[in-house]
C-alpha cells in the first residue's frame, strides 16, 4: 500500500510550455510508485500552460499548481523543483521530457536500497517530432559516485558528467538542503552535481528510462541564457551584465573552484578540489578552452576602451566585469592570463 512506502515529490517546472506540458504530467501520473505529489511550478507563463495544467486538476485533484507572478528565470525556478515541498525524496523535472512509468519505482529501489546514496538516474535519449529517437546517451554519460571518499566522488563528477539525464534523476531530500543556491552561471548543473556528490552517492540505473524531448542547445546559447542579465530578462551584452557568456567552459570549470571554496566539507578537501578543478577540466576541454581565451583577449581591448571612458561607478563596474573573467582564466589556464596576474592594468586610477 502506498501508505508504507516513501513519499516523493515530483516537482514539475515550466515556463510557456502549453504544448509539451500535458505529456509530461500525463508521464508522472502513469507512474508505477503510488506514494506521489505532483506540483506543477508555473514561472509566470503567459501562454495557455496554467490552463492546461487546470484541466488536469480537474481529473486529479491532488495535482498542485504553484504559479509565480513573474517569470524568475528557469535557474531559480528550476531550484524551486528541487526545494519545493516535504517528502524525503524529490524528482526535479521539466515541462519537455518524459520518464517511463517505472522510472520513479526503479530508482527509488536504488536509493532504499543504498542509504548512502543520494541521487539515482537512468539512461537517457533524445525523441523529436512524435516520438522519433535522434540519439541514445552512450552508456559513458551515466554517473557511479560511489564510495566513501567524498572528494573522489566529486572528482568523479567532474571528470565525467556531460548529459542531462545524469541531472533529471531522483534526490534525496536531505542531500539536497545542504547543496549551496544555483549560480547563474554556464555549467551550473555541473557544479551543483559535483556539490551534491559531497554529500552523497550518485548512482545509476542501466534502463534507459529518461526521454528528452529535441535535446540539448547550442553552448552559446546555453551560457548566455544562464546569466543572471539573461535570467531578468535584460541583453545579455549590455553594461550592467556580466561576460561570462563570453567564455562558457572556462566559465564551467571556474564554477566548480567557486561552488568547492564554500561547500560543507573541511578547508583541506575544499582547498585540494580548487585545485583539482583546472586539471580535470583542462584534461577534458583544453583545446576548446585555450580558444575561448583567445577569443576574450580579442575582445579585451575593445572592452578595456569602453571602460576607461566611463567615469565613476559605471567605470568601477566595466572594469569589474572584465577583472572577474581574468580571474577564472587566470585560474583554469595560467598560460593564457593577460595581463599577467589577470586584473586590468587601470583599476587603480578609477
């Protein structure tokens, strides 16, 4: 009976997702676990999507709609699906991909089964059109963070995570509280997972139960669309942004030494996972990498320009900005510093 088994939340967030949202609310209702919660986190659609979502409640009463007045950004309302609610299990999922009916049952099996552990996913593909399979995830994207040692889990996550279906998995709500606020950042999922494996195990399952709908997007996109500018809905280039974008690896792997310098574990573990963070990563992209510094240090004297002729805190700022990309390049590829110790040679004469 459902009334012994674990809750879990599914916490289902969505923004203007009026043709995809009944299919993946019909996939969480279709579930084999019976013991669920279904929220629907509306981030202020202007579309049909709280309509459609009403339609079902009127099937399934149980069914929650949280809507926002005001669209937040798809960073803060995707850690509101992994906040949201109080079971001690929470499956954090978009409104465009589905799961198979016994997705939530076998991965809670792995979790019950493995109290260390804190997140299980599946194996994954990509469908586009009406159900027409673009891509299997090679069995490679799939995480095994296991073990006691807490940094050669996270080592692990860096050294391997690439595909989402190795982030849309089943979390353990206690492993979840301790995870620090999302950046807005490229690669953000990518710090978050490696956090988490802290705390936790990752596990997987070998079925390939995790149906992303057209896959993923283009890097550029992805970095530009993550900016907290991008995320208030501003240009992501104008003066008051930051640029990262400008750099979405390196701007990956620096997430990583950011996120270790304030995670829960002692300052030698955080101390030595800063370190390692530019070596896993220059391993995995350093001709890709060495590319995106050489295209900001093309871009550098035209920004260096525009800053120093503004005046004030607006000058203050443009320079910031620039020091603050230097500062992740100067950290993942030493070698590609400019000026030598990556800070703009004019901040002392704001």
């Amino acid at each position: 009976m459902s009334g012994d088994l674990p809750r879990v939340d599914v916490n289902l967030f969505a923004f203007n997702a009026a043709e995809t949202i009944g299919a993946a609310i019909e996939s969480v209702l279709a579930q084999t676990w019976p013991a669920l919660t279904l929220t629907v986190i509306d981030n202020g659609s202007t579309d049909a999507t709280p309509e459609v979502v009403q339609l079902y409640q009127g099937i399934v009463p149980s069914l929650r709609l949280h809507r926002a007045r005001a669209n937040g950004g798809s960073v803060v309302n995707c850690q509101r699906a992994f906040m949201l609610g109080d079971a001690d299990f929470v499956l954090p999922k978009t409104a465009d991909d589905l799961i198979a009916p016994d997705f939530v049952a076998k991965t809670m099996d792995v979790l019950l089964r493995h109290p260390d552990c804190g997140m299980c996913h599946a194996g994954g593909l990509v469908f586009v059109g009406n159900g027409t399979v673009r891509q299997v995830y090679p069995e490679t994207h799939r995480l095994h963070a296991v073990g006691a040692d807490q940094v050669e889990r996270a080592r692990h996550v860096m050294a391997r995570y690439t595909s989402a279906p190795s982030f849309w998995g089943l979390y353990r709500r206690a492993s979840v509280d301790r995870l620090a606020r999302f950046p807005y950042r490229a690669g953000w999922d990518h710090a978050v997972l490696a956090e988490f494996a802290l705390y936790s195990e990752i596990r997987h399952i070998p079925e390939t139960l995790c149906f992303r709908r057209d896959g993923g997007k283009p890097l550029d996109r992805i970095a530009r669309a993550c900016t907290h500018a991008a995320q208030r809905e501003h240009d992501v280039a104008d003066e008051t942004g930051d640029l990262h974008w400008m750099t979405p690896l390196i701007t990956t792997a620096y997430a990583h030494v950011e996120t270790f310098a304030v995670a829960r574990v002692p300052l030698a573990e955080r101390l030595a996972l800063m370190d390692e963070a530019p070596r896993i990563f220059r391993a995995r992209w350093l001709p890709a990498l060495l590319r995106e510094a050489a295209s900001f240090r093309a871009a550098r004297p035209e920004l260096m320009e525009a800053a120093n002729m503004a005046f004030g805190t607006r000058r203050a700022w443009l320079l910031r900005r620039i020091a603050d990309v230097e500062a992740a390049i100067a950290a993942i590829l030493p070698e590609a510093a400019t000026p030598p110790q990556g800070t703009p040679n004019h901040l002392g004469a704001i």
